[in-house]
C-alpha cells in the first residue's frame, strides 16, 4: 500500500489548494456551501493529477530508472506492476472527471481540460522546451478558473496573470535543477531539458520573478480590485511577495536547491513564514 501512496503523490495535492483562490480573494470562502464545493472541487483535482502522475510515470519509466532520486517511483523498482498502475489510471481520471461535472458543467470542462493537456504532456509536449513549461503553468490557471466557477466568482486579470507567472516561474526553477543533475551525471532526464542550459533559466528566472513583482504590484493598486475589496492600502502586502521570491531565489540560485517546489513549501521556514504572514495580511483585510 505504501508504493500506491507513493505512486500517486498525494504530498503534491497541495498544488490543487489554487482552487480557493478565486473564494478567498472574492470574500466568499467561509460560506459553507462555496467551502464544501471548493473542498470537493480539490478531491476532484487530486484524483485526476494523481491520474497524470501515473501515466507520467508509465511513459518514462526507463528514463526514471535513469535518473538519481527518481530511480526510486514505485513502477520504477517494479513495486507497482504497470497492469495496476493502469486500471488506478483509469479509475482516477473517470472518478475525478466524474465529480466534477457533477459539481458544475463548466467545472467538469475544466478538470477534463486540465486532463487533456497533460495527457498531451505526458505523450510528447513535455519534449518541446517552453511549451512543457507553459502546460504546466496553465494547469495551475485552470484550477484558479475551476475555483472561480465553483464559487461563481469573477477572476480579476491581473489574479490570472499572477498565477500564470508564478507557474512559471517555478517550473523553469525545477528545469534548473534538470541542467544540474546532467551538469553531474551525464543523464538527461528530459529531452527539452537539452534546449536550456544555466544562462538561459537564471535569465528566465530574473525575467519572469521581476515581472510577477510588477504584476502583483498593479494587482494590489488597481481600481477594480481597491473598489471591490475596499482598502487603499493593499499594495504593503507586495512586500510578502517580494521576500517570498527572493527567498526562492536564493534557495535555487545560491543552494540550487529548487527541484520541488512542494518539498520546499513542506521544509522552508522562511517561506512557510512568508506565505502564512502574507495569507494572514489578506484574511484580515477581507473577513475581519
């Protein structure tokens, strides 16, 4: 049972937490009918993405056995057989897809168009240096809009574009840490990591995390927002995410320690400080 939890990552289901964001910055998520929608929204996320991590791991199995710390996955070692991993494929997708349209119509588009992209991830995108990183930032946007829908809330632009970059920007952080086990090993443990080498991804990196500062920065002055929200001031919590970037910077440049962005959400202090001071700043704003 063990391998199975492995084989489906449930630590990654935080990402899937995206979905409160259109509740929580539109005011709406402590009506209990909008929570117990959002709740079941995440579950219906997590099955499927646990369902894109198996076929993930079905594809490259041999170029996993390849790799350093990935060598370990359950299909990998042969803990999992693939005939298992494929019926729990099956099984994900169609339940998660499932829930979803029966939570909402336009919800279900959502999660089955998050499903397709990654299908298409998975079966040959993922090899087309940028786009494999685009895909998985605008997973993070669907389950934003997915969010949205549930609690029939409309999405500020700037909020999209927000989360599109900080996407972004750490998928390309993870690419970094790709260059780095090549740099040591000699194995290329994707193929489009072959189109990046470190001075294109600490270039993308500054690029992109100085255009996500800028972006929040005109999120938290904009009349749309300062009228809904009403608090004039809202532009001082840029500073949370201005240390949060930093910070991520420092750990992938300086300790080239970016190859999870989760684990590092689970083990940073200074970021687990960060974002729960920057989460505190908005909950006081808008529910006290």
């Amino acid at each position: 049972m063990k391998h199975f939890i492995k084989l489906i990552r449930p630590q990654q289901w935080v990402k899937n937490l995206f979905i409160l964001i259109a509740p929580f910055f539109g005011g709406s998520l402590l009506e209990p009918e909008i929570i117990s929608k959002c709740l079941a929204g995440i579950v219906s996320f997590s099955l499927v993405s646990s369902a894109i991590y198996i076929l993930n791991d079905l594809k490259d199995v041999e170029l996993d056995r390849l790799h350093p710390v990935k060598k370990y996955r359950p299909i990998a070692v042969g803990k999992v057989s693939q005939p298992t991993a494929i019926v729990s494929l099956v099984g994900f997708s169609a339940i998660g897809i499932g829930i979803g349209f029966w939570l909402d119509p336009t919800f279900g588009f959502t999660v089955s168009s998050y499903f397709v992209f990654n299908v298409g991830y998975c079966f040959g995108l993922k090899k087309v240096a940028i786009i494999d990183m685009v895909i998985l930032a605008f997973g993070f946007v669907l389950r934003t809009l997915g969010g949205g829908f549930l609690a029939d809330v409309v999405m500020s632009k700037w909020l999209l574009i927000i989360v599109f970059l900080l996407s972004f920007f750490l998928a390309i952080a993870k690419r970094r840490d790709d260059i780095l086990v090549f740099t040591k090993s000699g194995v290329s443990v994707r193929k489009s990591s072959e189109k990046y080498n470190l001075d294109f991804v600490n270039a993308a990196m500054t690029m992109l995390s100085t255009v996500l500062i800028v972006a929040y920065i005109m999120y938290t002055i904009s009349s749309e927002v300062l009228d809904r929200i009403g608090f004039e001031y809202l532009y001082f919590t840029a500073i949370f995410v201005i240390v949060g970037v930093l910070r991520y910077l420092q750990l992938a440049l300086v300790e080239n320690n970016s190859s999870s962005p989760v684990r590092v959400i689970y083990t940073d202090r200074f970021i687990q400080v960060t974002l729960f001071l920057w989460v505190l700043s908005f909950c006081l704003i808008l529910y006290i």
